[in-house]
C-alpha cells in the first residue's frame, strides 16, 4: 500500500534538505509517518489483517531506527521533525 505519486511529492518538498533531496532521514521519516497513519486507520476497519500488521511494525522499527540516528547526528534537526510531525510528545 503506497503512496500516491502527489501526496508523496508534497511530503518530500514539505520535509527536503536542499533541492533535489529525496533520502535524507527527514524525508525518509515523514513518508514512513504518513504511511503508518494510513495503516492505522486501515486496522481500524480491518482488525485481523495480520499480515499488513507485520508490514506496520517494521515500518515503526524502521522509522524509529531513522529517529535515532538523527537524534545522534543532528539533535536540532531532530528536534524540528519531530514537532513538526507531531511524534513523541
């Protein structure tokens, strides 16, 4: 379950380093946020789809691994995407 091509090229010009970034942590982070909501809200109508529930976890340990590491490179770049995402309160 992708995103559609708009809805990520509006995420990735929301959350881009420099002009032709498409992989920094940030872009990588925002994408995968955007994709676990939209799985969250698919459990909420599907609650036994086990299999997309394993794709869900990875996805949240993927994301979390990505956290870390700009937490530890760039702690004021962390800072910003997380309050702009609104995760870990």
């Amino acid at each position: 379950m992708a995103l559609a091509g708009e809805a990520k090229l509006n995420i990735i010009s929301k959350f881009r380093v420099h002009k032709t970034d498409t992989g920094s942590p940030e872009v990588q982070v925002a994408i995968l946020s955007r994709r676990i909501a939209e799985l969250t809200e698919h459990f909420k109508t599907h609650k036994k789809d086990h299999h997309s529930r394993r794709g869900l976890l990875l996805m949240v340990q993927r994301r979390r691994s990505l956290l870390g590491y700009l937490r530890s490179r760039s702690p004021e770049r962390y800072k910003t995407l997380i309050t702009s995402l609104g995760i870990r309160h």
